[in-house]
C-alpha cells in the first residue's frame, strides 16, 4: 500500500501547528510525524507521532554526525515506512521543526520511499503579518536558537526566504494584524504559489494534489528559477534588473553592502567579468549576502556537453539567447515595501563594465583585479 505523504513547514510554529491541525481534524486516517530538534544538544532528537485525537507514540533518534537534520533524514523515512506498512493511515503529515527547510525533506521521501510512500505535496504554513519581520531577521539561526548544527551558519531571514519560495501551497493564518502590505509583499515574494486561507477546507484537498521534487528544484536553480516579475501594490514594488554587459568585480564588490541592504529579499543570477565563463547565484534576506559558483553557463560548454544539460535549463536558456553572450547575463529580481526603484537600478548599472572596458574583450576582463575571490574560491 502507498502511503500519502504531505510536508507542511515554516518558521512561523504558530501557524504550522494550526495548519497541522486542521489536517488531522479534516482528513480521517491522518496522522501527523513530528521530530523536535530542540533537544540535539543533549544528543537527541525526538519524535513525535500523534492524530487528531492525541499522542500515538514518542520516541528517540540519535544523533548522526553531531546533526539534527542528519538525524531527522535516517529517522523519517523508517517511521513513514512503518505507518504505510500499518495500513491504516490515510495521510501522513510530516511537521517539519521550524528551521528545516522542506527541500531537503521532500527530496529525502522521494529519494527513499520507494513504492511505499508517495510525496503529495509541501506546504509552508504563513502568519501575513510575520513575513517581514522574518525575512528582515539577519541574525544567525545559532542565535536564535534554532541551528540543526554546530556548523549551521544559515540566518533566519535566508532561511524562511527558502522556506517560502519553495513550497507551492502557503497555508495563511487569519492574522487581525496583517495588512494589505503583508499580503502585498507576500504574493510578489512568491506570485506562483496558492494562497489558502487555513479554516477554510482547502487544505485537505490540497493536501493529495501531487509534488514533483524535480521540478520544484528547477523552479529554485538560478540557471532557470522562476523569479518574480514587475510589481507595485500597495507600498511593496518588485524590480527585475536584467542585463547583457558583465559587472566589474571591484565596483560590485565595493557595492554589495548597499545593495544587500536595498531590499527586503533579492535573488537571481549575475555575471562577473573576471570569471566570464561563471554562472554565479545571487541571495540575500536581512541583510545577509550569499553568492555562489553555481558551474559554467551554457554558452561556455562544449556542443557535445549540452546533452548532459537538463531541458529545462536548456529551455530556460533559449529564451533568452542573447546573439554574442549566449545565456550570460545579469538576471537579478529586488522586492521590498518601499522600494527605491530608480536608485537601485542606478547603483546596479553602475556596477557594470563601461564602453572602454567592454569593448576591450574577454582576455583584457579576465585580468581584472579579482575581488571575489575570498567569497567564491575555496582555501586550500
């Protein structure tokens, strides 16, 4: 018997327990899988099994590697194996602990739960009125209590960003506090994802609609993400700064403080003169910057590499095939309440190679100084 298996998320607990519950209480046969991290300092996870009607079981899971997430991963799937091996759950409600991020769950259910367990959607579970306060948070999960690790140097702010772009479905509570720019700023964040109030009875439906995780991981990779598009409502406006012409390292380097602090939440995809062959990925939430090497673009590879490529990024590649630079180019999206719009494009622009310097070519922009290299190359 395959076993339905839902992930519902999200930094807000409040509003995850409450979309917990009304799945329990909706969906006969559900049965809700719980591990509380809290504890790993102690060297332990523990788990919690329960319905509508209360507690099932509780248990323990060592640590693995001195990880909380480690342990949650060689603990979830035994547990749905042995619910779907029981027969009579319908759903099972994977309640993931606040700052677990759904990609790596759904991935781990799909990965291992064979013909036993069916991944049916994610949730994030959503109070309006916290989506800002989250997502301005710079400080570190460490701080707040909330790493799966010793090593865990994610913040909060990139943390609920991930959380909230990932999941298709955003279960929102009726928060009295919440306004039109909460909601504004909440549907230009993730403008593809269904809104449902919780309370309302969409949930259950929604519950069994079905999740590809590959898919939802070509929605979140920079090469082809699906970023958000031009917005203004209420107070909150999104800004898509997209250009042909690489950026010099230096000024972009000596921008980044600005530009990380511009908006509420930035992402995308950039282009470095000095590493003109680089695919880099651009993130940031509270004021916390991550780029990335994310591999070469298209336009570098060999023909015969191409086949190795998945269609979609090809696809996604195509549609913006500039005649000399192929798929480079800077592809960078802003959102925030107050948004300075014409000063942030300004600052952008003036971060890329001028006339002179473009025109000089690829080997004069590969002996630019290379400011980025304490952030994307590894020490040895």
């Amino acid at each position: 018997m395959t076993l339905p298996v839902v992930i519902v998320g999200g930094l807000h607990a409040d509003a995850r327990r409450s979309a917990v519950r009304e799945l329990l209480t909706t969906v006969p046969g559900s049965v809700a899988l719980h591990h509380d991290l809290s504890t790993a300092a102690d060297g332990t996870v523990r788990r919690l099994v329960r319905d509508a009607s209360g507690e099932l079981s509780r248990g323990e899971a060592p640590l693995v590697n001195d990880c909380a997430c480690c342990a949650l991963r060689e603990d979830l799937v035994p547990e749905l194996r042995r619910l779907a091996a029981d027969g009579r759950t319908r759903l099972a409600v994977v309640e993931l602990w606040d700052s677990v991020e759904p990609r790596a769950m759904a991935e781990v259910v799909a990965a291992h739960g064979g013909r036993a367990l069916d991944l049916t959607n994610v949730i994030t579970a959503v109070d309006p009125a916290l989506v800002l306060p989250y997502l301005a948070n710079g400080d570190d999960l460490t701080e707040a209590g909330l790493a799966s690790a010793a090593t865990d140097q994610r913040t909060v702010g990139d943390t609920w960003a991930r959380q909230l772009e990932y999941a298709p479905v955003l279960a929102l509570v009726d928060g009295a506090d919440a306004d039109d720019e909460d909601r504004a700023l909440l549907a230009q964040l993730h403008p593809t994802a269904r809104r449902v109030e919780t309370g309302s009875g969409e949930l259950a439906r929604l519950a069994f609609a079905g999740f590809d995780t590959e898919a939802a991981a070509a929605a979140q990779h920079p090469a082809c993400a699906l970023l958000p598009q031009e917005a203004d409502e209420a107070g909150v406006a999104t800004l898509v700064w997209h250009r042909h012409r690489p950026f010099h390292p230096e000024r972009l380097y000596d921008a980044l403080e600005d530009l990380a602090c511009a908006a509420a939440r930035s992402r995308g995809r950039f282009w470095l003169a000095d590493r003109p062959d680089t695919l880099l990925a651009w993130e940031a939430a509270g004021g916390a910057l991550c780029v990335e090497n994310t591999g070469p673009w298209l336009a570098s590879l060999p023909d015969a590499a191409w086949e190795m490529v998945p269609p979609v990024r090809r696809a996604a590649a195509a549609l913006g095939w500039h005649p000399e630079h192929g798929d480079c180019c800077q592809h960078l999206v802003f959102t925030s309440p107050g948004l300075d719009r014409e000063g942030l494009a300004g600052l952008l622009d003036s971060c890329l190679l001028t006339d002179a310097e473009y025109t000089a070519g690829r080997e004069a922009w590969k002996r630019l100084p290379t400011a980025f290299g304490a952030l994307l190359d590894p020490v040895s």
